[in-house]
C-alpha cells in the first residue's frame, strides 16, 4: 500500500519528549520515571506501558473543588512509547528549572512526576471579593508539555520594559514575575468589559522573565474539563471555558 500518509510515520529519536508533530506529542518511558499526562490525552502507545489514575491527596481535592484548579491525571509507567495529544491543540515541550513557571492547569498535556505543583493566588488590584485567579505553580527540574490554540507568542518581560496580556489569551509565564491583574476601564463597575471595545480583564507582568500567549482568546480547548481559565473563573472573560463549553458542546 502507498499513501501520502506514510510520510507520517513515527519519528525516531533518543530524546525523552518527541514533538511527532505539532498537534502530537511522543514520550518514551524507560521503566525508571512516570509520566503524569492529563487524563485521557493517551492516542496511542507501543511497549508494555500502564495506565492509572494519579492519587490526589484530600488537601489537592480540596484545593480543587474551592479554587478549580488543579490536574486531573493519570499515571503511565512501564516500557514504551506514548503518544499524547488533545483536541489538536499545539504541543509546546519546555524544560521547567529553579526559575519556576505558573501556568493555568487547562494547558498542561503532561509533565514530568519529579515536578512539583501547588495552587497560587493571583489577586486583583481593585480587592474585589471574587475577582482573583487560582493558577497553578510548577516548580523542581523536569519537562512539561504545554497545549496553546494556534502558534503562541512568547513576550519577554524586562525591568524596563512591562507587558500586559489579556486575561483569555495567557498561558504560562515565569514564576518568578511579579503580577497583578487589572481592568483598565472608566466605568465603576470594572467586571463589566472595556467600554465598547470588547475588552476586559488583563494581566501586567513586571520583572526578568517570560509570558507565553496564544493567539486565541478562546480558553481552555473545548471539553478540557480541569482548569477555568482566568477571566472565566469570575465570570468577565468574553470567551471563557463557561460560555466557551456550553456554546460549543459536542454530541
């Protein structure tokens, strides 16, 4: 049999995480450290691999059921090879160091066990009860594999030089970062969005690092269940995961 779909066959390759292409991502296990990969990402797989729900402690099930943040995992152990991917979306490996990165749960594809997470605030500079963001902090040494709508933009923040992202399109940023978000708006009630020009919520991020934004304001991918996104949580994104599953359900 001769196909044109023979040109994508399995790319071969020493490294631990495989970019197969860019909607797909290929992990070899070696029988020494898990993978944890958002549950039902697995699209294929080779070897003698196992699969199993990653055991969240009572303090991580609660910190998710009152903040929505979190990973809702599985574990993938053995000898193999796993291929990932979500919806389509466009896999992004990067390698998380002492620096740190903060991310909203809904783009992670799967990352390293050696890593660790924890919940963190991100609070609004009008103190308004409610109007915060719970993101998820991963810190130690290993690799995460992140998801964006279409090709990202990675911004690089400076001293002398501040960057504002909207709050539907961000991604991850550098733990790092100082970080506030904000509503430049001229009417008192801020959750409403700018004026009329459709836009809202935004985060300002000052200090030596990076922010990663995708060209979309549609977030998280449709039907990601983990993770609200960050103006959805409080109801001010235009396109947020709320309106964004409900909208677009699929049958």
């Amino acid at each position: 049999m001769q196909s044109p779909l023979f040109n994508y066959a399995e790319q071969q390759s020493q490294e631990r995480y495989v970019i197969q292409n860019p909607q797909l991502l290929r992990v070899a296990l070696t029988g020494q450290d898990d993978i944890l990969a958002r549950k039902g990402a697995m699209v294929a797989y080779q070897g003698l691999v196992d699969f199993d729900g990653e055991y969240q402690t009572p303090s991580q099930r609660r910190a998710q059921a009152r903040t929505g943040e979190g990973l809702d995992l599985m574990r993938c152990s053995g000898q193999g090879t796993v291929y990932f991917a979500n919806l389509a979306q466009y896999v992004h490996v990067v390698d998380v160091d002492q620096e740190g990165m903060t991310v909203d749960s809904a783009y992670v594809l799967a990352l390293d066990s050696t890593l660790h997470t924890e919940v963190i605030a991100v609070d609004s500079q009008y103190g308004i009860s409610g109007s915060g963001k719970y993101q998820l902090n991963i810190s130690g040494r290993g690799k995460v594999a992140l998801m964006t709508s279409g090709q990202p933009l990675m911004m690089h923040v400076t001293p002398d030089k501040y960057v504002n992202v909207d709050a539907d399109a961000i991604v991850a940023w550098s733990t790092g970062l100082r970080v506030q978000m904000q509503a430049q708006t001229t009417n008192s009630n801020v959750r409403r969005r700018r004026g009329t020009t459709g836009e809202g919520w935004e985060l300002s991020f000052l200090g030596q690092g990076f922010a990663l934004v995708q060209p979309s304001e549609v977030m998280p991918p449709q039907n990601a269940a983990i993770g609200q996104g960050i103006a959805a949580q409080f109801g001010a994104g235009q396109h947020g995961s709320h309106a964004q599953n409900q909208n677009n359900a699929w049958n």
